[in-house]
C-alpha cells in the first residue's frame, strides 16, 4: 500500500519533477535540432568518442531522477524488503571417511 506524501515534500518532489521533465526536455529538444553538428563530432573518432557516451549517461541521469521524481510524487515507492540473517550455526564437522581408492600393488 503506498504511503500518502506529506504536503512540503509532495511539493518539492513535484518542483524538482518539472525541472528535471524540462532538463530532460530541453536535452531532447536540442539533440534532435542539432543532429548535423551531433553526427559530425560523434563519429569524428579518438577523444571524440567519449561523446556518445557521455551524452548517453547525461540523459539517462536526467530522464531517469525525472521518472523517479514523478513516481514518488504520484505516491508510488518500491518496496524494501529486508533479508533475514541467516541463523549462526556451528561449521559441520567433516566425517571421516575410508579411503578407498584403488591401489597398485605391484
């Protein structure tokens, strides 16, 4: 069941929704009108070939706190669940056993 938001929170992660939905916006907006200059630096090679991924972890952050921000301002949270520790028992002792490989006996 999802937790209701108090007010002053629920109004800051819907400010810090709508700036990181305009970053993310404006990212967009300026890759796809500036795809010839885009496509020049990107496959030009050497250093240059850090841009693509840069630009690719860039709008992942952004996209990514922008959809996160929205969840968490609709009331939506993941669920935490926590592992239970596992009982501290004693190590088994090893049992003793014959050995019973074959021999050459020669």
């Amino acid at each position: 069941m999802a937790q209701p938001v108090a007010g002053n929170k629920r109004k800051s992660l819907i400010g810090q929704m709508i700036l990181f939905g305009a970053l993310s916006s404006i990212l967009y907006f300026a890759v796809f009108t500036h795809t010839a200059s885009v496509m020049k630096y990107f496959t030009k090679g050497g250093l240059y070939a850090a841009l693509p991924v840069i630009t690719v972890f860039i709008f992942s952050f952004v996209h990514g706190t922008f959809a996160s921000k929205l969840w968490s301002a609709i009331g939506i949270e993941a669920v935490v669940k926590t592992a239970p520790r596992p009982e501290e028992r004693p190590a088994p002792r090893p049992t003793r056993r014959p050995d019973t490989r074959p021999r050459l006996r020669a």
